[in-house]
C-alpha cells in the first residue's frame, strides 16, 4: 500500500477532519519531494529538522504552519511508519548545556 494513501486510512479511521488528512498527505509528500523522494524510513532525524528548518528560514513559514507539517511528520513517523521514539527537538527552545562558570553555583 502506498504511503499517503496508508496514511489517509489511518487518520480516517480516527476520525480525522478531511481537511486535516488533506494538510497531513500535502506537508508529507512537499516532505518527500524535498529528498528527492527518499523513503521517510530512510531519513535521519536531522534530515526532518533540515526540511523544517529550510520551512522557516527559505520559505518563511509561518509559526502555525510550521507546527502543523511538524504534526504531521510526528504523525507518520509515530503512527503510520511505527517509530513511536521518534521525536523532532523544538527549534525555538533549544537545549544548551550549563555555562561552567553557572555550574559552580
């Protein structure tokens, strides 16, 4: 079975509105297109925050809709394609480490 159709399935049997499963299969397949139509299974996490990255940066997404494609590779990682450890770190919140001098205290 095909990928988008698979996924369309899936949301339809959890009652997914028609045009949330409409935005899902578009931000999906702009995603495979953007690597060169390389199986989802095959792509690291850094490809995933390298396609939403360029989202931001070269196609100046807006922040809704960035949160929306970034639902919607979350959802067929996670549900479609069974990779339930898969997660996408937050852009705008990253994770530094301690500055030494803040350690001591």
């Amino acid at each position: 079975m095909k990928l988008l159709t698979h996924l369309s399935l899936l949301m339809e049997s959890e009652h997914y509105s028609e045009r949330t499963i409409q935005h899902y299969k578009m931000w999906v397949s702009d995603f495979i297109l953007f690597h060169y139509k390389r199986h989802p299974l095959k792509l690291s996490e850094t490809e995933v925050q390298l396609y939403l990255y360029s989202l931001e940066h070269y196609r100046k997404l807006r922040p809704y809709k960035l949160m929306q494609c970034k639902s919607a590779l979350l959802y067929l990682y996670r549900n479609v394609l069974g990779k339930t450890d898969f997660h996408i770190p937050d852009a705008a919140h990253p994770v530094h480490a301690p500055h030494p001098a803040m350690a001591e205290l």
